[in-house]
C-alpha cells in the first residue's frame, strides 16, 4: 500500500490526484471535497504575489486561505489568474469581517469581496470571529442575522460551501438552534502548543470539517526540542512533522508562508507517516497557549 493513503480513517479523507502535490481531501456535509492542505495569507507582510503563484504553479498546491482583513484579495485575484489554473480546479477561502456583520452588510461585504478578488463565487466563506464587535448588541442576535445571509450567499451559488471560524461549543450550539444550516466547516487554532479535542470531537459528531489554523504556532513550535527530536528521526523539518501531526489527525491545514524555499518545504508532508507514539508525544504538547487570538471571553 501506498505510504500516502495510511491516514486514520476517523479522518474519511478522499484521495485525490492534483498535478504535482499529492493532496487527499476531506468531504464537507455537502459532498464538496476540501483539500487537506492549503497555503495561508495573512496581514503585515504575509502576502506575497510571487509565492502565490509559484504556490500554485510549481508546487500543485490548490487550496488559498485568505480574508477581507488581509487585505490582499485583489492581488490574490491576479495570482489566481496569473497562474493559469482553472478556477474549477482551485478552492478559495474568504472570510467575513465582524465589521460587516449584520444581513445586509453580510451580503454586500461577500459580493464586494469576490469583485475585488475578481471570482464569481467562494468555495468556503466564514464568519471570522464569534463577537459581533458591535456595542450593545448580542453576539447572538447578530451572528444568527449574519448567518442568514452566509445561508442565502449559500443558496444563491455566491458560496460554494459557508462556515464559521474560532467558534466555539457554545456559539456553535447557538447557531443550530437559531439557524437552518449547519456550517461546513469551523476553523481554529490548531498546532501541538493548541489543541482544543473536545471542540474537534465535537465538531465530528456534528459534521462541521475541522480546519486548523496557525498550524506552526507561527514559528513558535519550530524550536520545540520534542519537535526537532521527531524531526532528526524522521529525517524532516520541524515544520513538516506538525504539518504532518496536524493531517493525520484528519485535520485541514494552511501554513503560511511567504518564502518559495518554505512553502515547498510545507508542501513535502504526503510521503510519510508518523508512528503513533509519535502522534501521541506531540499531542502531549498541549499547553493551552494561543498565538492568534483567543475566542473564549465571547459570548
Ligand atoms: P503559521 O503557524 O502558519 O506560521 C507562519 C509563520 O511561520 C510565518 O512567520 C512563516 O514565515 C513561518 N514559516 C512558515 N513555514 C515555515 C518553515 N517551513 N520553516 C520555518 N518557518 C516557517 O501561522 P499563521 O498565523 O500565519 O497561520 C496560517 C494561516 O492560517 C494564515 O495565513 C491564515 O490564512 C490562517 N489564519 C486564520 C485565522 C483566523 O482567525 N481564522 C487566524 C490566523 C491565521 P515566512 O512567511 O517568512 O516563511
């Protein structure tokens, strides 16, 4: 058997052929397939239009994650073009800012977000934070309205799948109860330092796809001295064994990088597999800490 097809079945990862990366991906609630790994975008200074396109050109990768309040989805728009790979064969990742919660403005930010990137539809939108960032209004109250709209985007083909992002147990629960569709995906803080199980657990048992961000800690976990252990013995980069930990927990992934050198370097994670006692010293890790930011506090 193929070394690249032994991920845990709990995973229910697909195999799929995508020209140079070998990528499996992992179904959504609604038959859509998300790749298991994906390049990340960020802000202050974590876009770069050359990477992007030697991301998509050189290394096969075929997943982007990006967000309104990264500020690049008008440059991501033109590496898209620029690398020539059909738009069908992509998956593109927006994100609604909490500035623009509320139905009308929901819908509005969206439709703005796919002109300026210059894409006719999202494959995956979120709601990027739980908190509606609004004084005196209930997070509830408006992330239920907000929701509405991600539902009608959703309808209308303008999202191709819609989800929610640092949601927690509490906002999800929430969200069933005031809403129709359960979202697609939920995706969180996720590395060896962060590994919030019960959330993922209960994501599974509801069907939302787990999708981890900040999967290297931002750096953090890079130094870790288990992590550079499991690194000698595999013969790999620190970051390729937790990109590896992250995807044989079944978990969808999106390193950021800007560097050519590196994100070919993240791409490398399909031609081996960690031993269990492996996977369970790294899930030893846990420490609570965020790198990012931390959804608890919010109601
Ligand atoms: P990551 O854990 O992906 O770490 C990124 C950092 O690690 C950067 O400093 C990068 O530097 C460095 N790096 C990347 N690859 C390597 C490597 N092979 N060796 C050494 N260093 C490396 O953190 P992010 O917070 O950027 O998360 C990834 C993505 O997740 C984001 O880009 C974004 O798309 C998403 N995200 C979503 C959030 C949300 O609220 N929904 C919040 C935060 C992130 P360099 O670029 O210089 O290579």
């Amino acid at each position: 058997m193929d070394d690249r097809n032994q991920l845990p079945s709990t995973a229910q990862v697909n195999m799929s052929d995508t020209s140079v990366l070998y990528c499996p991906t992992v179904p959504l609630s609604n038959g859509l397939q998300i790749p298991i790994f994906g390049l990340g975008t960020s802000h202050f200074g974590g876009y770069s239009h050359d990477a992007i396109v030697y991301a998509l050109t050189e290394c096969g990768v075929r997943h982007i994650d990006t967000a309104k309040r990264y500020g690049c989805e008008e440059k991501l728009g033109q590496a898209l073009r620029e690398s020539g790979i059909p738009r069908m064969d992509l998956w593109v990742t927006d994100k609604l800012w909490p500035g623009d919660y509320g139905y009308e403005a929901a819908k509005k930010a969206c439709i703005d977000s796919c002109s300026q990137m210059g894409v006719k539809y999202f494959d995956l939108f979120l709601m990027h934070w739980p908190g509606s960032m609004r004084p005196g209004c209930s997070n509830r109250e408006v992330r239920a309205e907000t929701w509405r709209a991600l539902e009608e985007l959703y309808e209308e083909g303008v999202c191709r799948a819609i989800g929610v992002s640092n949601f927690l147990v509490h906002h999800l629960e929430q969200l069933k109860e005031d809403c129709g569709v359960v979202p697609h995906v939920n995706q969180v803080e996720y590395h060896p330092f962060q590994q919030p199980n019960k959330l993922k657990e209960y994501c599974q048992q509801e069907g939302i796809v787990f999708e981890g961000y900040s999967p290297l800690a931002k750096g953090q976990v890079l130094s870790n001295p288990t992590v550079l252990q499991i690194a000698e013995k595999y013969r790999r980069t620190p970051a390729q064994i937790c990109i590896r930990w992250s995807i044989q927990n079944g978990v969808v992934t999106i390193p950021k990088s800007v560097k050519e050198k590196r994100i070919k370097e993240n791409c490398q994670v399909f031609g081996f597999q960690l031993e269990e006692l492996d996977m369970a010293t790294l899930g030893s890790l846990h420490d609570e800490r965020h790198v990012t930011w931390d959804p608890t506090d919010v109601e």
